[in-house]
C-alpha cells in the first residue's frame, strides 16, 4: 500500500474548520497534507504571510487510517504570477516545506518551467488556460523535477469549472504523457476532499494511465516534498545548521558549525 | 455457462453530521448517482449504467454502501462518483461525499474487507473514548468481532454495526 499525500489544502482563518479537513484527510487515508498559502503580488500591499506552525494549528494530529502514525502537516506557499516582478525569491519564502508558482501568462509559464526555483507549478482550474503549452519547457521542467498540479476542488463545485479542469488537465497531459503530474484537492471544507482511490480513478478522465494516476497521488507528491527539502540545502547533497553556541566561546568563522551530509537523491 | 462480471464498489458516504446518515434510502443512492453519470457522461452513460447496476447493499448506520456495476465499463461509472455532493432522500438534502475503499469482484471478497475494515474504525475510536463505559464497550466490540474472526475463520459474520455505539 502506497502513501497518499494531497498537497493542497487551502489555508483559511477559522481553525477548527482547517482542524476539520485535517480530520476528514486523516480518516480517507492521507498521510500527509500541505495547507496552501495563497499570495496574490497584483493586489497591492499584500505581504507574504506567516505560516502557522503545526504545533499551533492542532495540539493531537489524528492518527492516519490503516496506520499507526499521525498525519503529516507542511506548509506551501502559491505564488500566483501575472508578471514578472511577482516571483523574486526571498529569505519569507523558506519559511514553506513547498513552493509553488501560478504562472498566468505563457511567458511567466515559461520562465517558471525553465527557471524559478519552485517545487510545483499550478495549472489553471477555473479558467480556460490563456496559452498553450509547449513541449519545450514542459519537457525542462520535468528534466528539473518540477510537478504540474491539477486541482479538482473547482471541478466538483461547479459544471462550467467542470469542462476549464479537463480541458486544461488533457492539454497538459498530452504534452507531458503523463509524467511529473500531481493531483491535490484544493479544499476549503471537508466535504469537498475525495478518497484518494476515486482520485486514481478520476485521472482516468484526465487522460492519465492508471499507473500514472497512481502516481499522481502518491510517488509524484514524495518526489515534490522531497524536492521541497532540497531547496534549502545545497542540492541536497549538504545541509547547514547553525549551531546554538554558549556566548563566551569565539565565533569560529573557518569551520561551519554542523555539517550534515544528507543522503536523499534529488 | 458464462456468468456475468460485475465490480463491487464498497463505498462510505461521509457526511459532516452522523444522524443525518438515517436519512439515506437505497433508492435515494441509486437515484443520485444515476444523476451524477448522466450529468458526467450524458446518454453513452446513462446507456451503461442502465444496465446491471444496482445498490446491492445500504448500511444507514455506519454508511457503508455497496454498488455493482459490470465490469465492462467500471470505471467510466466510478469516474463520476467524485462529483456527487448532495443525495436528495426523504425530501431533505444531504450534503456528502463518497469515498470509495474497496473493489471487488464479488460481494463476499467485499464483505470480508468491510468486517476488517469496521474492526479498524473500531480500534480508531478507541483513543477518542471520554468515559470509562464508552472504552469498555468499544473495547468489547472489538474483542467480540476478532474472537468471532478467529472461531468460524471464514464463515459469514458481518458484525460491524456495534460502530454507531459512541
């Protein structure tokens, strides 16, 4: 049995609701869930917002169904792009386990595949995508490791979203056939969460394979976490710590105060 | 003789408020996700789901369903699960969702997942326990279903209805 993972949890203020989804997630067998951040630069002043630790959201995670330990919470930040002065990377974004970029013009989309740092790239639900995708950067994007996610909250709630979700999720899958494609719920109540078997049943329709869509909702999601870690070390391969020193020693500035070799592969 | 294959969907209905589970009625079900494939797959669906699917089994305790469906054309049926919200039954709306957990290929193999799988919700409920009397009983009706197990090993037992105790 695979791990499942939905890595897109909307963020909302009330906390006994997002307690309640956490719950709901926990109980379908997902054992982790990111909640989403969404940053909208265009409207003006928007600052980057704090993400609540997990201790602060739930002080007992509920245990994950058919297994002994509890559900997993991260933190994701969404970065919705219609410029290019959107997405400049700052110290704010590495307080998030991942990172993702909602690319609204074909340029951006580009940029994003090709060079942001990002984990995720986000695909239009809930409107007809304004471009086309291209072989070209869809192919850089998952020689880099980035996943494209579909989200399919927008697709229960309303018929018309219905028709933008598959359309735009069969565009992308013929050009990527099928590979580095996640798929994540997107909820704001628990009601709108899904198994995740009907899930895998449901990328079918989006054009997917069976084993693809399997892995739409577990391997791929790893894979995207994992990727989440590394941007914070070097490549994965080195990942400094700073050490709490007592404030009578010398500050050594040659030796790095804890080097951690870390083992996991991109 | 060449019998018919047909998919079992074993199905939980989840809602957000236990008692309203009551309310469900098979036909109910079976209307709603009549509704949920047309409204999917237009004519070419409700063409296949006219044939050889029913609601074979309904729990309203714990909202356990089982759909059959044949096994021709399974998934393009299931594929319009997710997309149900709301069951019209006995003139209230329900809103709620279904999480399928298991596929099989016949009821039996699905009746033996759902007695595991109850004795599970069980061991789950255990921890959110508040008095001594409620953990003594989930604590019975979990020694109860595991010693049947173990007794007639594979013999028809679905004692899974203890679950609406707490």
């Amino acid at each position: 049995m695979s791990v499942f993972m939905d890595l897109n949890i909307i963020a909302i203020s009330d906390k006994k609701k997002l307690q309640n989804i956490i719950e709901t997630a926990a109980h379908l067998g997902y054992s982790t869930v990111a909640i989403n951040y969404v940053l909208e630069p265009q409207q003006k002043k928007q600052q980057i917002p704090k993400p609540l630790s997990v201790s602060e959201l739930c002080e007992k995670l509920p245990i994950v169904q058919g297994k002994a330990r509890p559900i997993k919470v991260l933190n994701r930040l969404t970065v919705v792009a219609t410029d290019a002065s959107h997405f400049r990377p700052s110290n704010e974004y590495k307080n998030f386990d991942i990172l993702a970029v909602f690319p609204k013009t074909e340029k951006l989309f580009h940029a994003a595949c090709m060079t942001y740092d990002v984990d995720i790239i986000s695909i239009a639900a809930t409107e007809k995508q304004p471009f086309h995708c291209k072989r070209s950067p869809i192919n850089g994007a998952i020689e880099r490791g980035v996943f494209f996610e579909l989200s399919y909250t927008a697709a229960i709630r309303d018929s018309t979203m219905k028709k933008y979700t598959i359309a735009n999720a069969i565009n992308l899958v013929d050009v990527c056939k099928g590979k580095n494609v996640i798929m994540a719920s997107g909820a704001e109540t628990p009601l709108e969460l899904r198994g995740p078997y009907d899930i895998t049943n449901l990328g079918l329709v989006f054009g997917l394979s069976e084993g693809d869509a399997k892995a739409a909702v577990s391997t791929n999601c790893r894979s995207a976490v994992l990727h989440g870690e590394t941007r914070m070390t070097a490549l994965g391969i080195i990942h400094m710590k700073k050490k709490s020193q007592p404030p009578s020693e010398q500050p050594e500035e040659e030796t790095p105060a804890l080097k951690k070799a870390k083992t996991e592969s991109l | 003789m060449v019998r018919l294959k047909a998919r079992y969907l074993l199905c939980e209905v989840c809602v957000s408020d236990s008692s309203s589970l009551r309310l469900l009625e098979e036909k109910a079900i079976y209307q709603a996700v009549k509704a949920a494939v047309i409204k999917a797959h237009g004519e070419y669906g409700a063409a296949l789901f006219s044939i050889g699917s029913t609601v074979t089994y309904l729990n309203a305790y714990t909202g356990v369903v089982i759909l059959r469906f044949r096994k021709a054309h399974f998934q393009l049926l299931w594929s319009a699960l997710p997309f149900i919200s709301s069951i019209w039954s006995q003139g209230q709306k329900v809103r709620c969702f279904f999480n399928c957990i298991h596929v099989g290929g016949t009821i039996r193999t699905c009746q033996k997942f759902l007695v595991r799988y109850g004795r599970q919700q069980l061991c789950r409920m255990l921890p959110h326990c508040k008095t001594e009397a409620e953990k003594q009983e989930v604590r019975r009706a979990v020694m109860s279903c595991s010693l049947k197990k173990f007794r007639v090993d594979d013999d028809d037992d679905d004692d899974d209805e203890e679950k609406e105790e707490t």
